[in-house]
C-alpha cells in the first residue's frame, strides 16, 4: 500500500506546530500563528475549516485529544504553548476555554492524555512534567537536566517523559520507575504500541522501539537524515514518523515501507486518523493529508501541482547527510529503474543536483527538488595550507611579484586587513585602504548607519552628557560599524563571537565633572575623594595600560555607592571605563563587583521590583551605567567568570527590565548585557542555560522598537542558535517569525540585515 496526497488544508499563517486526529474525519492543528484549528472531514478527499481557537498570547506548540468523561461527553482539547498556559476547550463551546491550567513557567512543548479521559500529561521547557488529574495538578515530575520535549500515558497508568537530556524516564504515582537509554541527542517524540511497547524518536536520526518491560532498546530505526520530530502509530500497527529532513516515513515491522516528501523542509508533527490515513503539519503552515484508498486520494490537478513543488523545491545537502558532487551519476542514471518503491537518488545535472523518486506504479522518476550548497559546489582557494572564500593579488610597488590577500566572507575586513599588512611588514597607515578594497570586491556590506566617525561615541564630542545617545556619533562598534562584517546574503552564517565593551567616552569631561560634584562635599566627609586620589584620577590615561591603585579605585568606588544618587554618574561612568580597562574591579579584595554595581545603581532593586510600574531619568541614568559596567567586565577572562557565576541574579533582575524602561540609551545597555550572556554561555554554559537567556531575550526583542537592542537581541538568537541545537530548535518556535519582520521593517538597515541573516540560519 502507498500513501498519496489526499487533501490540503491551508489556513494557518505560520508553521503547524501540533497535530491531533479523532477518528478519520476530525483534525485539530496548533500553529505559531498563535491559533488552533479544527478541521472536519467534508468529502473524500477535502475538509474545511469548522472552528478557530483563540485563548493564547504566544505561540501554540502542542496539542491532544482528552477521551469523553461523565463531567465532559464529547471530551476535550488540550493545547499549550509560549505563554506556558494549557488551554482546555468543549468542542460543543469553542467561543473560549472552558478552563486554563496554570503552573509551568516556560514554554508548554508536549501533551498527552491517558484513555480514561481522567489523566492529562504536559511537558515543558521548565524541565519538568506535570500531571493532572480532573484538571488539578497531583504531580510534578522533576529530574530531567533539560528540557521535557515529549510525555506520554501508558496502558498500565505510568507516564513516559523524553527530553533533550537524552534519556526517557518512567514514572509511577509521581514517583521515578526506571530509565531508557540509547539515544545520543534531545528526545523528541515519544507514541504507543501496542503490547506495552513504545516508539521513541529524537535528533539523532533514529526511531527507536522499546518495551516496558526491558530497558534494551528492541529495535533502532535509521532512515531519517537529520532531527526527527514526530510520530504516531496507524491502527495497524505501522509507525509513522516526521523530521526536518522534509519527510514522512512509514515503518512496519521495523523496517522503512515508504518516505513522503513534501515541499517544506520541517515537517514538525504527524497524525495518525482513524481509518488508516496520515495527516502532517508543517513549516510552510499547510496540514496534508495522505491516503492509501484510491477513493480518497487528491484529484489530479492537486496532485500535479503537489508533485510540481516538489520538484521546484531547493533542498540543502544539510538534510540530506553528506553529498560530494564528483561522485554522483550523471542523467543517465534516470534510465535505470528504482530498486525499490519512493527510492530517492540524486544525480549530476550539468552544475545542478537533482533529487529523483522512484515511483513503482508508474515505473519512473520524479524529480523532487534541487539540493543546494552541496560539496563540491563553492570555489574556495586555498592559502598558507587553509581554504578561503578569496585570495586578492596586492600589487603594492611595481616591479615586485603581487602579494596573496586571504579574506574568508565571514571576517571582520579590519582585522583581515590588519594581519595582511602585518605579515607583510607594511606601514598600519594603509588599513582603511586595504579594508575598503576588501569590502568594495566582495560586494561586502558593514552594519552601520553611515555616519561619520567621532572620537567619542557615547559621550558626544568634548562635552559630557551621561545620557546621551551611546551610537548618535557613529564609531564603529561590534554591529552597528566598521567592527563587524556580514556580506549581503551570505550563506554561512557566523554569529559575533567577541564580547561588546563600551570602552569608548571621554574620560577628561566625567573626571572634570566628577571634580566638581566632589569639591561641593565638605572636607570633613569620609566620602570625599582627597586630592592626590582626585590628581591620580585625572592622570589616568586609557590609550595604554591604566596604571590604577586600589586605593585610588576604593575611593572612587565609594563615591559611586555612597553620593547622593543623584551624584553617582560620573563616578559610575568612570567605573565602566575602568572595567574595560583593568581587572582590578573584578579581582581587588572586599565586596564582590557584582554586588558594589547592583548596591550603586540599585540594578537589583529597582530592576527586580516587579510592582515597580515605572522610573525616574535618575534612575535610569544610573541603571543605565550599571548595565555598561556589568557588560565590560566581560572585557577581562576573571570579569566574565564573575558575571558569569551571577548570571541567575543578573538574569532575573533583566527578566522584563525593558517593560520600565523608557531611555533608550538603558535599552540598549540592556540589551548589550543579554548579548555579551549569550555570548558567555556559549564559551561557558549549556544548551539549557542559553535557552533561559534566549526565552526572555525573545520577550524583549518582540516589544523593542530601539533599533539598538533590536540589533544586539537578533544577535542573541543567532549566537545561542549557532553554538546550540536546542536553542536552534527553539529559536523558531520562539522568534523565528519576528526576525523575518524585523528582515524587512527593522528600525535600520544594519537590524534588517542581521535580521535576514539569522533568519536564513534558522531556516537551514
């Protein structure tokens, strides 16, 4: 038997994130277009839209059938998503949920239901599971290191959990029962076979079949090219699976009986119905619907013109395991018949690389898509023993051979720029030359707005301002300058990997007004900074190494805690620049960094204070300096391990900061703090500890209209995605769709282009 395509339901605006079926004529599809829809069956091969669910705020990424109960007759719906509410709805009353279930605190990814209609499981990024019984929580299964990505209710009563620890647990009356190991990578999906068995899948490639009564896997299933997402079991028994390799895969009796390839290249869940059908959700937004029964199958113009996408759709060699163009057959090889039904080969078209499949009714080839980027496929030239995107001829004095300028597209140009001229023992004054000659032919763009370069960046000229706009004078900084580099389109993406110091102000006006707030407090006040610390102060000089006692930083740190607040400015600005400067904040003796920050500025306090509805210029000035002082002690190895082992306290005073916040020099203080933790964590941390940053970073970015913290958040997102696959999975459930927005209507155009860019990564 062969599944075809049967129908297309096309409603959704996003990715169909959850499936369920009942029975062979009814589907409930949840998407991130923050929506649920029930489907139902209206002819053959056709359903319509009956019913759209509106309870969420955030995206909807899991659903599930609850059986009828005495209380509920028709049973119910179960979905939950982003806003970590689990929404139950009567499909008799679909105007709102008949009631909510609070109590995760992130993202709701995973429900299943027992048969009794009475046991509700849901599974979270919060690392737990919980179990409800008649709508009240009894349990809380705690354990997982990691995320919970899939729960399911066993015959006997006991719940599965699967999570990106890579281990599935059982549990009993809350209680752990045992473990199942064997996978290598997050857990994804788990379902039910018959006999006390289950099918577990995740992104390691593989299927996997258990029983409860042994915890030896029974069976590995390979066939999947990358992440395998979902699975549900047909009423005979067969196993049917979806993943990101653009495919619904079909296995009996352990072995692969048929691929479906669709024009998408997620296919996020898959639904098994009633009658023997499959239904599929996927990243284009469309739920498919595939049947073996002839009477049911598409009518062929809607097969043609679905056979047609997949002809057209490009399809990267990533989902496809490693492919060397040399060694594929040419178009000859298309003669030749399949070895087996929906056999998919790839063949050498001129340049081009096909993907073919094998149909055994017709007895040819159909084309199914255009793989790109595969090996053999980029030109890259190879210098001093490694590859590069370019090698330049310099001619630099004629008469003399050209010298070899490497440049990779991922490169900063000034620093490419640097090291050629310094290998080459040429004078440093030829660097903006060599950079623009760099930029000009790679077609190359800088994130920047143009403007015209100022000594001082933050501070504005020769005048001191502490709250003036830290990026109105256009110096090149990491992302909005010289500093960073992306090329227009570029198809491998590298996320900064350099923490983001303000190091830049002008030191000579905060000491001058730091001189005359300290001349106003009388001579008797211990606060009083003496006149030899005031005159090493004023010699301090930031070109070079900053020669700086403790006792002269003691004083001057006393006066960032102890002024009035209204005082502190200068003497917390000056500890910003000191911080990007020396390790003797973060190394000296005596009360933590952290704590003489967060007691100075009140960053703990009045960031923390989640009945606090709004704030003082004041204050912000001062949270302000706080936020920049906190980022460039990243600027030093023993800075960001301080910052780095505070980072729960950090993170929970910026968890919703920018709601306060009005200054949009303090959004983007904050928003550089959330980056350079980002960056941290992907040197020091974990997936689940960038995941954390990632979640309230994407709350900030969907609500900032500040092209600056616009800017540095997109980067969050493409730094964590970059290091960590679950973060990657995450980060298009989370704000995949506001950086495609932002992709088009950023605040600037170095937001629309890192927007763009990231968005191309998350979609590979």
């Amino acid at each position: 038997m062969t599944f075809k395509l049967s129908a297309e339901l096309h409603g959704h605006m996003s990715d169909v994130r959850g499936l369920v079926a009942q029975g062979g004529d009814i589907l409930v599809s949840v998407s991130r277009d923050k929506t649920g829809r029930i489907w139902k069956r209206a002819g053959p091969n056709d359903f319509i839209e009956d019913s759209v669910l509106l309870g969420h705020t955030g995206y909807v990424n899991s659903v599930t059938a609850i059986p009828p109960t005495a209380e509920y007759p028709s049973g119910l719906v179960a979905t939950g998503g982003g806003d970590k509410i689990i929404c139950l709805w009567d499909p008799t009353d679909l105007a709102q949920p008949t009631s909510k279930l609070a109590g995760h605190t992130d993202n709701v990814c995973a429900l299943a239901a027992s048969s009794d209609g009475r046991v509700l499981v849901s599974g979270s990024w919060d690392k737990t599971a919980k179990v409800w019984i008649d709508g009240v929580c009894k349990y809380t299964l705690g354990g997982h290191q990691h995320a919970v990505w899939c729960v399911l209710v066993m015959e006997d009563g006991s719940v599965l959990t699967g999570s990106a620890d890579k281990i599935i647990r059982r549990w009993e009356g809350g209680e752990l029962k045992g473990t199942f190991e064997g996978h290598t990578d997050c857990v994804r999906a788990l379902a039910l076979l018959p006999g006390g068995r289950f099918a577990s899948a995740a992104n390691d490639g593989s299927v996997r079949v258990w029983s409860l009564g042994s915890a030896k896997c029974q069976a590995e299933l390979y066939g999947h090219t990358s992440f395998v997402y979902s699975l549900s079991v047909l009423p005979d028994g067969a196993i049917v699976s979806g993943g990101e390799d653009r495919s619904v895969r079909v296995w009996r009796d352990n072995e692969l009986s048929q691929i479906i390839l669709l024009p998408s290249t997620s296919v996020w869940t898959v639904a098994a119905l009633g009658n023997g059908d499959i239904a599929c959700g996927t990243s284009d937004g469309v739920v498919r619907v595939f049947s073996a029964e002839k009477a049911r199958l598409a009518a062929p113009d809607t097969l043609a013109t679905f056979e047609q996408a997949n002809a057209s759709f490009a399809v990267s060699k990533k989902t496809m395991g490693d492919i060397d163009t040399s060694k594929l057959p040419g178009p000859e090889r298309l003669e030749q018949p399949g070895s087996k039904d929906q056999q998919v080969i790839m063949v050498k078209s001129g340049l081009a690389v096909e993907a073919y499949q094998w149909d055994q009714g017709k007895q040819s080839w159909a084309k199914v898509g255009e793989v790109v980027d595969a090996v053999g496929q980029s030109q890259k030239q190879v210098f001093g023993g490694k590859e590069y995107d370019y090698v330049f001829d310099v001619d630099i004095q004629e008469g003399m051979p050209p010298l070899k300028l490497p440049f990779n597209v991922t490169e900063n140009p000034y620093g490419a720029a640097q090291k050629f001229l310094e290998r080459n023992g040429i004078n440093l004054d030829h660097l903006d030359t060599v950079a623009n000659f760099i930029i000009k032919n790679t077609d190359g763009v800088q994130l920047g707005s143009g403007e015209s370069v100022s000594a001082d960046p933050f501070t504005g000229g020769n005048r001191y301002v502490p709250g003036q706009s830290a990026g109105s004078a256009g110096v090149p900084d990491p992302f909005t300058g010289g500093s960073r580099y992306v090329p227009e389109g570029a198809a491998a993406y590298e996320p900064p990997s350099e923490y983001v110091i303000n190091s830049q102000g002008n030191a000579a006006g905060i000491i001058k007004k730091l001189a005359e707030f300290n001349a106003a407090i009388t001579g008797d006040d211990a606060n009083r900074l003496g006149d030899e610390q005031m005159q090493a102060l004023q010699k301090l000089d930031f070109s070079g190494p900053l020669m700086l006692t403790e006792d002269v930083y003691s004083a001057l740190l006393r006066s960032a805690m102890q002024w009035p607040k209204d005082k502190r400015f200068p003497s917390l600005d000056l500890l910003r620049l000191i911080t990007a400067a020396s390790p003797l904040p973060v190394t000296r003796s005596g009360r933590g960094f952290v704590e003489c920050i967060g007691e100075a500025t009140e960053f703990f306090d009045l960031l923390g204070d989640e009945g606090r509805k709004g704030l003082t210029k004041q204050e912000e000035v001062n949270l302000m300096m706080g936020a920049r002082a906190l980022a460039n002690a990243f600027a030093t190895p023993a800075g960001a391990d301080l910052v780095w082992k505070s980072r729960k306290q950090v993170l929970g005073a910026l968890d919703g900061s920018w709601i306060k916040a009005v200054n949009p020099n303090l959004l983007t203080a904050l928003s550089n703090l959330y980056l350079n933790l980002a960056i941290a964590a992907s040197k020091k941390g974990d997936d689940d500890e960038g995941l954390n940053i990632l979640s309230a970073a994407s709350q900030f970015l969907s609500c900032t209209s500040n092209a600056d913290a616009q800017l540095r958040l997109v980067n969050v997102f493409g730094v964590l995605s970059h290091k960590f696959q679950l973060c990657k999975d995450s980060a298009r459930v989370l704000g995949d769709e506001t950086i495609v927005i932002l992709g088009f209507q950023g605040k600037s155009d170095a937001v629309k282009r890192a927007a763009k860019d990231v968005g191309a990564f998350l979609s590979t």
